[in-house]
C-alpha cells in the first residue's frame, strides 16, 4: 500500500497567507490520511463573524494554491470552515484567548471523580490549565487534558433577551 505525505508546514503557511489576504485568520489546520487519500482541513476565523461567501472564496483560491504548490502527494479533499462557537482549543494561543471564559475540558484519567470540567477557565500555560467551577479551582495538567472545548452560553449564542415594556 502507498503511503501518502503530505507537507503540513507547508500547507499551513500557504493557509496563512491566502487568509491574510482577505483578513482572516488560520485558527486550525488538520491533515488526516482518510483511505486512499489526504483530508486538509482549515478552520478560518475573523474578529467579528466570518461569512460562507468569505470561507468560499478562501476555499477557492487556497485550492488552487495547492494544486500549484503541490505540498501533497495524491489526492486531497479540502474542507474550510468556521471554527464554530464551541471550537476546541488546541493552542497555546487558544487557551491564552480562553481566559474568562467557559470551557469544557474532557480528562484522560478522572480528577476527583469526574472525567469532564466545565467552568471558567481562569489560567493556562504548557504544563496546567485552571478551571474555576462553582466548587471551587481545578487545576489540570496539561497531559491529562484529553479535549477541550469553548462552551458557548445561551446569550452568546442567541443574544440578550428583550425586556417587556
């Protein structure tokens, strides 16, 4: 069976620079041998709302790039999109942008008993993450996070509700 190689460094700075082009930012890049082939994920983002028309015509035109830059060898699928509201944190920076705000973050072994926390994330560096939930801090290690993800409240997702007059 052939293997497939693919040039993540490459593709990530090709990413960054189509992106940056329209104002967006590269929040993820994911390369994935799925069968026969390469998927390249790219998860875009902006200060205020990214739009379809924004990520489509990104996908477009880093498409081409790859095609011309050739950083894979085979076939590829491209997917780009939107990191969502309650995007993972994979980063550094991620955690860094995090902070103040809720999370969930899924264990590889259970701290106290549980093998999710969800809270506000109060701290992170490379080696432990804090979680303030209404019990208390949680100190994670780094190691021990298995997954982590943004948790979007209700009002971030739908907005303040109107007042009765």
């Amino acid at each position: 069976m052939k293997t497939i190689k693919a040039d993540i460094e490459k593709i990530m700075a090709l990413a960054v620079e189509v992106a940056s082009e329209d104002g967006l930012e590269v929040y993820d890049v994911r390369v994935d041998t799925e069968g026969p082939r390469v998927m390249i994920r790219v998860f875009l983002d902006k200060p205020d709302r990214i739009t379809l028309g924004e990520i489509e015509s990104f996908s477009r035109r880093f498409g081409a790039r790859l095609d011309v830059e050739d950083p894979v060898d085979g076939a590829f699928v491209l997917e780009a999109s939107s990191p969502g509201v309650n995007r993972p944190l994979t980063r550094p920076a991620h955690y860094a942008a995090a902070i103040g705000k809720r999370v969930r973050v899924a264990l590889v072994q259970p701290i106290d008993g549980a093998r999710h926390i969800a809270g506000v994330l109060e701290s992170a560096d490379t080696e432990t993450i804090v979680v303030l939930r209404e019990a208390g801090p949680v100190s994670i290690p780094a190691v021990q996070v298995r997954k982590a993800n943004l948790e979007a409240t209700q009002e971030e997702l739908f907005g303040k509700g109107k007042k009765k007059k």
